[in-house]
C-alpha cells in the first residue's frame, strides 16, 4: 500500500530520470534533478533538527519550489508555501500561526525572508548542494504513517483571517489515484500550471506528474494579461492539457483570442473554482470540437477537487453545466436545513465525507468544528463531514448540479433570492462577459456588477426581460475588468464593500 506521496517521485525518477518534470520553459528539472535535490534538502533540515515540523519556503515560481516542498517531506514536516507578492500584513498572519523555526528561500527574495522573524534561514541552492543523509532520511520514513501532515494552505477565511487546511498522504494519494483516472492523465501529458503555488490547485498537476512520469510547465503570471501570447506559448511547448480557473479561461476567449491564434495541441480542457459562463464555455467548445472537456468541483478542505463532469453531450441553452459525481472514495451529501437527505430534485447543502477530507485548520479548532461536523445521518459512530457551504440539486441524469453558495442566497421585498439566478440572466445579455451580483444589506438593495461592451441602461433594460421585478438590480456597475482573488476566483468581499460605498 502506498503510504507516502514521495514514492511517487521516487518509482518516477528510477524509471525516467533523466524527462523533464518541471520547467518555465526557461529553465527546467528532471525527474531525477528533483528527486536528488529534494532528497538533499530533506537531509539538510533533519542534519539542523528540523525533522517532523512545518516549514515555510518563500521562493519565485520555479521548478525548485516544488522541489523544496519534497524536501520538507523528506525531512517528515509540512510545507507552508508563501508567495513574493503576498502582503506583509498576511504573511505576517500565516507566521503568527505557524510559527515556524525554519524557512527556506531563493538568492532573489532572501532580503524579505530576514525580516521576516524567521530563526533559521536557508538558502535553496546552498542546502539543495549538501550531501545526501539516507540513514536519517530512512530514519524519518521509517516513522510515517499515510495520515501525517504534508501541507499547509492558507485560504481566505470570512472574517479576513487566514485559515490554513492540514492535508495529509492519504487523502493527497486517493486524490491523484482519483483525479488520473477520471480525466485520463497519461505519461505523454504535458500540464500548463496556472494557479500560484501556495494553493492546493496546483496538485491537479503537481501529483499526477509525479504519479506517471507526466510534465508541468508553468505559465509565465504576465501571460495572463496577453491572451494572443499565452496560446503562442502553449502551442511552443506543445501544451495537451490545461487544468485552470475559470477566469483565466475566460480571458482568451472573451477578448476575442482565438480569432488570432488557437491552441493546436490542447486536448484537455479542465475548469472549476467557479462556474463557467456558457458564452464563454461554447467558446472554448466551438474554438476545440475534438478536445475533451471536463468540470471540476471541490474545495481546498477536501482537498482540492471532490467531483467530475465530462462533457460527453451538449447540454439545453438554459442548462447549468453540471459538476456530475464525485471522485472515487468520495462521497456526496445533501442535506437539507433539517439535515434530512435532500430528495431528487431538491436543493440542499453539498457536504462531503471520505479520505478526501483534510484535517481541519491548523491552530483553529473552533472554526474547524464549525464546518467538519459529525454525519447527521449517522449516529452510530464517530464519522466525519464537511459541509462546504454550496447549494447543490440532482438533475434528471443524476447528476450533482451546483446551484449557489449558501450565503449568496437573500431575503429581498419579501422574495427569497438566489444572486447566482441573476448572474446567469446578465452573461445572456449582450456584449456580457463577465458579471457578479452582490447584496447590500444595510441600504438593501442589489447591485450587479458587470465586464463587458454594453450601455447599462440597456443591459438593465434586457435584465427585465428576463427577471422578475423583485430581483431587478437596484444599480448596475460597469466594470473594465473584474476583482480577481489571487487564486483567480471573482473578490466578492471587495465587490461588496465597494457596493456599500456606492
């Protein structure tokens, strides 16, 4: 049984030492570079006593990153990955929490990471070179179970306060065991990783590469802003499949990119994080008829991505696109407010239990037992869910159906209100690429934010051919572009606030 997510790498590297792993397109590692150096830097922490313990690295986006995660892991701590662009104030909170002894950087972002309070300081390159100390590194794997800690993500919780999910080996190997076989990864894929590396997003590319003998390339963040570019870059590194936020998606399709160039040798297309606009969506499927597409749902606390959907049909011009059934060893509940299971057809909250699920917040047992909660529906024993806060329903296939989030449901002139259902009747209007709509609470009233080519008079003016009065916007925001959060979801709580100073 596999207990420990570096076999991968190592049964990886014995048999393809010497195929790229991990590149910019600049510079790059092989399979065997990154298990060495890993291998080495794990050596080095155990030689300093810094065995067993969360370690923070602040590092560029870079093969050696990744690389130093495994080294943590070597060493049998967990790796708490920062970032250069983060802000002092939230890196000054994830170390308030963690508070590590030992953080590892690169030669460009040492200069920061010794003002950071940090005891011990290391430098990649100068650890990465130390010799190799097999009979520590067995001495540690010797110890290890599949339910030790791996990994800190720090999420945005709703208070502003970072939340940082603990995952473990198992529930990261039954993910990659899960997601490979779902989406069909095989050795001749070749990833292009979006998402910054101090989420749990990048693992849809991280661990199956590892797992096959695959390759990750990440993409350059300022490409994101040349959408021309960044297919020209996807078609130079010969690019089959991309596993990406929606918002990255949206921005080569809705300005209009694929008139310039398309993306000859992509495959695989898979999105999630939030829903995909079906302008947008029809897009993508019009501009690659012979790719296969995939949806993706799940959250950081359960590990990234929980359930599939494969666009294996063409779905009815006011269908949702469905985010199908979950991963194997993962399990779907939907309760209603009675915590009752929800009946076909209805709506209820998605919550999740399996190895899918992570540990809970480091250093946070109160918010940890707010949403990782006994199984309602089972009394007998002790049995763990996690209730994720999303609105779901089966369709008539069976298939899971995100609906909303639970706090995005309103009470508004009487009328309760779903802003997802208003949303969806903004991106069929014309010349909408982008909306988002949010509640005033105190002035009540609703505010629709929207990106796009259109008068808001007339956008309003369309709204009302297909909403109801009640759920009419109060005010219409243009927009040149939408608020993003750093992992590429739309920034509500900025949206919000901006609507209460309107």
């Amino acid at each position: 049984m596999r207990k420990n997510i570096l076999t991968y790498l190592e049964d990886t590297a014995l048999r393809l030492s010497d195929k790229l792993a991990f590149s910019t397109g600049k510079e790059g590692m092989t399979f065997g570079e990154v298990q060495r150096q890993a291998a080495a830097v794990g050596s080095a922490l155990c030689r300093r006593g810094c065995s067993g313990e969360a370690a923070v690295i602040l590092m560029d986006k870079h093969p050696r990153t990744v690389t130093a995660f495994f080294g943590v892991l070597y060493a049998g701590g967990m790796y708490v990955c920062l970032d250069e662009k983060m802000p002092d104030g939230r890196i000054g909170a994830i170390l308030d929490n963690v508070k590590p002894r030992v953080l590892i950087t690169d030669k460009k972002n040492e200069k920061r990471a010794q003002t950071l309070g940090v005891a011990c300081v290391l430098l990649y390159d100068d650890i990465a070179a130390e010799p190799i100390d097999r009979e520590a590194l067995a001495r540690v794997r010797g110890r290890q179970c599949d339910t030790d800690p791996i990994y800190i993500v720090f999420t945005s919780g709703s208070t502003g306060t970072p939340k940082g999910v603990v995952a473990c080996h198992r529930s990261v190997i039954d993910y990659t065991e899960a997601l490979t076989a779902a989406l069909g990864f095989t050795e001749q894929t070749v990833f292009a990783n979006q998402t910054p590396l101090y989420f749990d997003a990048p693992l849809k590319e991280i661990m199956p590469t590892l797992k096959l003998g695959a390759t990750t390339y990440f993409v350059p963040k300022m490409l994101f802003s040349f959408p021309v570019r960044l297919i020209e870059y996807l078609n130079e590194y010969k690019i089959n499949t991309v596993c990406w936020v929606v918002s990255a998606l949206t921005q080569i399709s809705s300005l209009g990119a694929f008139e310039a160039a398309k993306p000859h040798y992509l495959t695989k297309v898979a999105f999630g994080s939030e829903v995909f606009p079906r302008k947008q969506y029809d897009l993508w499927r019009e501009a690659l008829p012979n790719a296969e597409f995939f949806n993706l749902y799940g959250p950081t606390e359960a590990t990234g991505m929980s359930c599939y959907w494969r666009a294996d049909r063409s779905l009815g011009e006011e269908e949702p696109i469905p985010v199908g059934r979950p991963f194997d060893n993962t399990d779907v509940l939907l309760l209603t407010d009675g915590d009752c299971r929800a009946e076909q057809g209805e709506s209820g909250e998605i919550c999740l239990r399996g190895t899918c699920l992570t540990m809970g917040y480091y250093n946070d047992p109160e918010r940890t037992a707010e949403v990782f909660v006994q199984n309602p529906l089972n009394p007998a024993y002790p049995e763990l869910i996690y209730r994720t806060g999303d609105i779901g329903r089966y369709n008539e296939r069976g298939e899971l159906v995100f609906v909303c989030r639970k706090d995005s449901q309103i009470k508004h002139m009487g009328h309760r209100i779903e802003l997802g259902e208003i949303e969806t009747a903004a991106l069929r209007c014309g010349g909408v690429s982008r909306a988002c709509c949010v509640y005033d609470a105190e002035a009540k009233r609703i505010v629709l934010f929207a990106v796009g080519n259109t008068d808001t008079k007339a956008l309003s003016a369309e709204l009302a051919a297909y909403l109801p009065r009640y759920m009419l916007p109060a005010a219409v925001i243009p927009l040149e572009t939408m608020p993003l959060t750093d992992n590429g979801k739309i920034d509500r709580r900025r949206l919000r606030e901006a609507a209460g100073v309107l």
